[in-house]
C-alpha cells in the first residue's frame, strides 16, 4: 500500500488491497475499485515500486522570431535554480522543433519523489512566464498568418470598403457651393 500507480487511465495511491479487488484513491480524493486480474492482465505502471525518483517533463512554445539562445539560458538557469530538481540525472532543455505556431521547446528534469510533482510544476510554469516576459520572449498561441499573393481585380475586394465600413462612417455629401452637385440622399421607408 502507498505505491503510486496508474491502471487504464487512473492513476493515484494503492489505499487498500483485498482478496478480490484493490482500491486506489486518485489526486481529487477518488476512490477507485479496480479487480486485482486488471494488475495481472491489463497495464499497469507503477511510479514508486523500486524508486520514487520521477521525470516531469514541460513543453514550452515560444514565438516565431524570439532569441532562441536566450530562450534556452533563461530555461536552464530556472530549472537549475528549482531547489526540489535533482541534479542527477541533469536536468535537460531542447529546442525540439519548429511547430505551426511556435518555436518548440521541451524541458525534462527529475524529482525525489512524487510529493513536491505539481507544486514544483506550477513553479516553473510561473517562473517561466515571468521570466520570458522580462526578457521579452512571448509565449506562442495557436495563430495563422494569411498572405495573399495576388487577388483578381473583379473581386473588387481592393480598394473597397467593407458594407459595415460604408454605413458607420458614410462618404461625406459635397455641398452645393463645392461646385458639384449634392449628393442624393436615400429615403428609409
């Protein structure tokens, strides 16, 4: 009992094991009956069998056009200053690839144990957005850019304001004494 598992999609701690099933409790305080044959024929991961030592891993997406060296200094130093961070096995940052819309960056350190996971997660999350904003690297959001490389001139799309443009701000009326005629004025029935 106390074991960190994960069965089918629960995961949380061995609470109590009987003859024919075992309970596991998940993080919302979920109690969970599972059959003991799920632990003999389904999968099961258990997170503190031998070691309670455990990777996280954090993907970070920065902007198009950020400082990528910079991005990956500012990285590192925070997860080598996160007092609860092992330093063996060595934290990692990688610039892992260029994605539709951010430049992809994935963080892998590891923990003592199961204890401090999310909170040492949430630290990093608020360390790396404050961090990022002070040097000036935006946080990439999902986004596509749209270029128009030519557009037929029948579409009569250039040059032209939209209709909702036309009725909130109208084409001025020339006056009379403009020297062209006035403007015709349209009657609402």
């Amino acid at each position: 009992m106390g074991d960190v598992v994960t069965v089918d999609e629960i995961t949380g701690v061995i609470s109590r094991i009987r003859m024919r099933a075992t309970t596991i409790t998940n993080w919302d305080r979920k109690e969970f009956i599972v059959p003991n044959r799920e632990f003999i024929t389904g999968r099961l991961l258990n997170w503190t069998l031998s070691d309670q030592v455990n990777r996280i891993t954090l993907n970070v997406g920065i902007a198009y056009g950020s400082d990528t060296e910079l991005a990956t200094e500012i990285l590192t130093r925070i997860v080598r200053e996160q007092p609860l961070i092992l330093t063996e096995p060595s934290p990692r940052v990688t610039f892992e690839e260029f994605g539709p819309s951010s430049l992809n960056y994935v963080v892998r350190c590891f923990l003592p144990d199961m204890e401090n996971r999310l909170a040492v997660i949430h630290d990093l999350h608020i360390t790396i957005d404050r961090e990022f904003r002070a040097a000036g690297i935006e946080i990439a959001f999902p986004q596509q850019d749209i270029h128009i490389r030519s557009l037929p001139a029948e579409t009569g799309l250039l040059g032209m304001r939209s209709g909702l443009e036309r009725e909130l701000n109208p084409t001025p009326k020339l006056r009379a004494e403009d020297g062209d005629p006035p403007a015709r004025s349209r009657q609402v029935a």
